[in-house]
C-alpha cells in the first residue's frame, strides 16, 4: 500500500512540475494574443470612419475580432510600435559593449534610422538550430526570420544557379524588404506553408488576428522595421556562400556557423518524413562533404572577419547551455536578458512534446542516436564521413562495447 501512495505521489509531483515548465514558457515572451490588438481605434477611425461612432472594445481594451476587418495596417503598426517600446522598457542596451554602440530603442529600429542587431545562424537539417533559433527569439524586441528558404525545397545550396537568388532573398529580409519577385515566391509558399512564420512568434499572433494582413509586403516592411533585434536560421545554404552576407556593410550582420556529431544529425533525421529518398539528407557522405566544406570555408572567414564569424558544436551547447549562450549572446552584442534565463531554465531538464520540441534534456539530446541507432547504421554513417568528424572533433565508435559503455564522442577541435 505505502508503495503505491509513493508511487501516486511521484506521478503527482511529476505532473505538477511539467505544467509549471509549460506555464513559464508561455510567460516567455508570449503575450496573450489579445495582448497584441491595437488598445483604441486610430484617430482617423474615431473621427467619422465607417465604424461609426459606437463602442466597439472588447473586453480585453481590444478592438473586438468582428471589426478586424476594418482595421488600417496603420492601426495595427501604431499599436505594435508601443507594444514594442514596452517590451524593451528594461531591455540593457550595449551602450558601447560587445561593439555595438546603441543606448535606446530608436538607435536599433529600422524605421527611425537605426540599425538593428542581426544575428544569423547558419546549419543545416536538425542540427539543434530549433533549439538556438528559440533562445535567440527569446530576447524581448526580436523579429525571427525562420528557415527563409523553405520554398527552395529540400536542397543544398552549394553554388549556381540558386546561390544568388537565396543570398538576394537573405539581404532582402535581413533590410525589411519583403517587395520583388524573390519575396513573391516566398509569400506564395508561405500561405500554404504556414509554418514560415509560426516560430516567429510576435509576427504570428498578428497573423491570428489579422489574416487578411498576413502574408502582405505592404503589411510585412513596415512591422519588420519596428524591430530593434532581427534573428535568422538557415539550413539550405552552405557557409561558402553565405559569407557573402559578411561582404555587406549595410548588413552589419554577425554569423554562428552551428556543427552537431553527422551521427546525431542523421539518427534525428529519421523521424522526418520529408527527409528520406532526398540525396541531400538522407545521404551520410553528401552531409559530410558539406560539414568538410564548411570547416575550410570557416578557417577563411575566420581570418576574413574575426570579430563577426564565430563557429558552435550543438553538443558543446547543450552540455553546457548558459555559458555557451552567454558567450553567442556576447558575440552577437547582446546582453544575457532575464527572459533568456528564464527559457534556459525552463527548456533545458526534461523532455516534453515531439521531435521538433525544444523541451530537451539538453545533456542527454545530442547523443540519443548511441541508443536509437543500431551498430551497423552508425558504422555506415562513420564510414561515409571520417573526414568531417576528424576535423570537428567527433570520435569513431569502432565495436558495440564501446558504445555500450559510457561512449564520450566528443573531442577536441581547432580551427586555426
């Protein structure tokens, strides 16, 4: 009997400690929608527009969602703008650190001539950028560009004929700019592809409320421009080329080039549906000439642009989560904000949700692929890719008992 009380009161206290980690995540710079509705009507709409003269708030002090409809892009872009100036109200300005000299809000958003603070992650398919992407986000002020090449389909790319048209379309959305036929393509795509914007989380909630805005350029430029923080992951576009985002003064743009163990990146790829029968993932020596590739195009750019290039292994980030996201916040000029505390704490001890949750036993995530996969996959993998985990620093399993007992994979690397 005491055995089976134990035994409800641990599945209690279990259940209660997820529900808090929910809770706290949806603290996590996740206002209510209602939150993000415009708090009054323009003064254009209360002096004579087509509402009329009545009481249209809702309960919330928004405007009700029956009247959406009648609300300007103008509307919704002036309230936003203050709900920005809130969020930022505590936000610890570099004011000379971490060589960004911004001290206030207007010396970052892109609408009053500021320049915001750009930080670019550049990987490929499960290689923990969902879990980095979410940390940067996490910062208050930050409008989250995610995965931009998803209409390019389940490709590398690796040069011509693609190479200038995606780097076109990174500059694009990195300056606000969501005109031309590049964008039209993206825009097209992402109407049926709704999760282009889902993990952008401040654009979304508009999007709930205001679909009829959503996927508009002359919606999209000016939101994007309120924003002091811009945060970018890309899995399609391999780093020789996405140096060249580098090249561009007006950009001012900061690279982290994010490296995970081809074992752990391949084991999580199985459970993708979109990944198997595609040549560039699902194929251990096609990943593993890119990860080569990418090591000798970051010895250059490391040359080329020290303090603006920077390299991160996934499992060197989830063993040690606040440090080395102290270190990419202070690479990227940002300081260590409370609210990214708060997603490091609540998304790093347990795992919760599916394969693309980022509720992760950090320590344990990168290297379930010892347990899940068999001995003869992870021979296969290792055979087509010895080369890249012997410049990235990842050590070979060479029989079962090895893996069977406490295998440490990961080694020492260096890019110089």
């Amino acid at each position: 009997m005491s055995r089976r009380v134990n035994l409800l009161g641990l599945v209690t206290i279990s259940g209660i400690c997820i529900f808090l980690l929910l809770f706290a995540s949806q603290r996590n710079t996740s206002y209510p929608v209602d939150f993000y509705r415009p708090r009054q009507l323009s003064h254009h709409h209360r002096e004579g527009s087509s509402l009329g003269g009545g009481d249209h708030m809702g309960a919330s002090g928004g405007i009700s969602t029956t009247q959406n409809a009648s609300i300007r892009i103008q509307d919704v872009i002036v309230n936003q703008r203050e709900r920005i100036l809130d969020e930022m109200m505590l936000f610890d300005y570099p004011s000379g650190r971490f060589g960004q000299s911004a001290s206030q809000l207007s010396d970052l958003t892109p609408e009053t001539g500021g320049e915001p603070i750009r930080s670019v992650v550049i990987t490929t398919w499960r290689s923990g950028s969902t879990f980095l992407g979410a940390i940067l986000n996490a910062m208050p002020g930050n409008y989250y560009h995610y995965e931009p090449l998803l209409n390019f389909d389940i490709i590398q790319i690796r040069g011509e004929p693609l190479a200038s048209q995606a780097v076109a379309n990174l500059k694009q959305l990195l300056h606000c700019n969501y005109s031309g036929d590049g964008m039209r393509d993206y825009l097209e795509y992402g109407q049926s592809h709704s999760y282009l914007f889902k993990h952008n989380t401040r654009l979304w909630r508009l999007c709930l409320l205001y679909p009829n805005f959503c996927w508009r350029p002359d919606f999209l430029t000016p939101l994007c421009r309120l924003f002091p923080l811009q945060s970018m992951k890309v899995v399609r576009l391999r780093l020789a080329i996405a140096g060249q985002l580098l090249e561009d003064p007006r950009l001012n743009v900061r690279i982290v080039l994010l490296i995970r163990d081809p074992r752990g990146t391949l084991q999580s790829r199985k459970h993708r549906e979109w990944c198997p029968g595609r040549p560039d993932c699902d194929h251990p020596p096609t990943m593993c000439r890119d990860m080569v590739a990418d090591f000798y195009a970051a010895q250059l750019l490391l040359k080329k642009h020290p303090g603006r290039f920077r390299v991160v292994r996934y499992e060197d980030l989830s063993l040690s989560p606040q440090e080395i996201t102290k270190e990419l916040l202070d690479f990227y000029g940002l300081p260590m904000d409370p609210e990214v505390e708060e997603f490091l704490e609540s998304h790093t001890k347990l795992d919760i949700g599916g394969v693309s949750s980022t509720y992760r036993d950090s320590k344990s995530a990168p290297f379930h692929w010892i347990k899940d996969l068999a001995f003869e996959e992870i021979d296969t993998i290792q055979n087509g890719c010895t080369k890249a985990m012997e410049l990235w620093g990842y050590k070979k399993a060479t029989n079962l008992t090895i893996l069977s007992n406490k295998f440490d994979p990961i080694l020492p690397y260096s890019l110089t």
